[in-house]
C-alpha cells in the first residue's frame, strides 16, 4: 500500500517506535490519527511534525478496553471518512518472575498486547468490506524467540504470530496483514517493563524499526524482521536448535542476577 493521501491510524505515538515512526509518516502528504494514554507525550509528538506535509491529530484512548478501541474508529471516522491503514503500535511488557497467581496482572498486559489488536483487525475487515485496507501489527522478535523474564509478554506476541499465521487465509485479497518482529530497541520500553531491567543483546534503534516498517507497508510484506541478524538467527536456530538453548540460558544469567539484585 501507498502511503501518499492515505487515512491512518498509529497507536502508542507518544514514545519509542511510535514515535520515530510518526516522524516517518508524517513526511507523507496524509491524515493521520495518533492515539496514546499520554495525551501530554502525544500532543508533543504531534506539535513537533508542524512543518511536515501530514494533517495530524491526537486522540486519547485506553487501548486496554473495546471502548477505547471503539472510540478511536469513531473519531477517525467523524474526521477522516475511511481508514485505509492502521498500525496497532501500543503495548508495553513485565519483565518478571512470575509468583503468586494473579488473574488481572494477566489480562492487562492481554488486553493491550493481544486483545487490542486482534479485535482492531476484525474491526477493519468490517469497516473496508470490498475496499483496500492495511492491518499492521507490533509483535516482537519474542513471539518467535522467547526469553527468560518475559514470559506473559513473550505469550502475548506469540499469540499475535499464530493469529496472524491462519488469518490471512480468511483475508480477501484487498487486505494485507503486516506483523513486525523487532529485536530489542532502545527506548524506554524496558525502564517501563520493570526498573533496571537489562536489555537483551542485540539492539536497534526505533528509527531503524520505523524505516523497515513503512518499507513493509509499501511492499505488502507479510512479515517484517527490521533486523537481519535476528531474521538469520532464527533460521539458524531452527536447523541448530541447541543454539536458541544456549541463547535462553545466556539471558537467564542476567535474569537470575537480577532477581537476586536488591530492589
């Protein structure tokens, strides 16, 4: 899909990938709606694309809640008419050991991460029947190569990876279903996961997710690995699958040293 004079819309705009994609988009000549919970981070975002091409608005949604969601089709639909692309960007991670049973410490990070974007998706499909539209969903380099300490996010996005495996084929060939598998990118994304949470080797920077990202879009890709040591990793892995062991075992001694780190 063209990006030129489309309707969008980007949720979790405020910060990270997000945002580094919103200064992206925002070089197109198209309208498009930025959502986050933080209006203030948001608005600011926006505020900063002033002398770019793109008609911007910021909208304040909870993405945890269909209501949320559902506002979000509503307000695009009052200022926009359509909506041609949406990028379900939003959603946040634990990095945890995981204690005593705690039913909603695990639908909230369900509802965002997962419930969010599933639900978007059909949205979409019955906003555009018989016209072209672009679904695009953040999974993660976890929904395929989980690490200790992620667990329920890891969940999350491997639940995304098998929606998105068989509902292509439910798709009518105007619709295009992207997901995106980035490797740890360096934003703030993991101070929010839990305080002094290591960061996983490699990295990337969100503009280097946001450039593979509009790429995909153009291209119609399926999938897109904004790394390529990540994409060969993991082809690697699944001939060499002691290899992914070894990794998983490398990850948990940062794990374990900072679980047993005093808080």
């Amino acid at each position: 899909m063209k990006i030129a004079n489309k309707n969008i819309i980007l949720t979790g705009a405020a910060s990270g990938i997000g945002r580094a994609l919103l200064d992206q988009l925002a070089a197109y000549p198209a309208r498009i709606l930025v959502v986050d919970v933080n209006i203030d981070a948001l608005q600011a975002a926006v505020d900063a694309q002033a002398n770019k091409p793109a008609q911007i608005r910021a909208f304040q949604a909870n993405l945890m809640e269909q209501a949320g969601v559902d506002a979000v089709f509503e307000e695009a639909l009052h200022w926009m008419g359509t909506v041609d692309l949406f990028i379900a960007n939003a959603g946040f991670a634990y990095y945890e050991a995981l204690a005593a049973a705690d039913w909603s410490h695990i639908e909230r990070i369900f509802q965002l991460n997962t419930f969010s974007p599933i639900y978007t998706a059909q949205r979409m499909r019955d906003l555009n029947e018989g016209r072209p539209y672009h679904m695009v969903i953040q999974a993660s380099a976890m929904a395929k190569f989980n690490l200790p300490g992620y667990a329920l996010y890891g969940a999350t996005k491997s639940a995304l990876d098998r929606f998105a495996e068989v509902y292509r084929y439910e798709l009518p060939d105007h619709a295009h279903l992207t997901l995106v598998y980035p490797i740890a990118t360096r934003t703030n994304f993991f101070k929010t996961a839990n305080d002094g949470t290591p960061i996983p080797w490699p990295t990337q920077t969100p503009e280097t997710v946001a450039k593979a990202m509009i790429r995909g879009i153009e291209q119609d890709q399926d999938q897109v690995y904004p790394s390529r040591f990540f994409r060969v990793g993991w082809i690697v892995a699944q001939v060499i699958p002691q290899l992914k062991t070894i990794y998983q075992r490398w990850q948990n001694v940062s794990f374990q040293r900072w679980i047993n780190t005093p808080k």
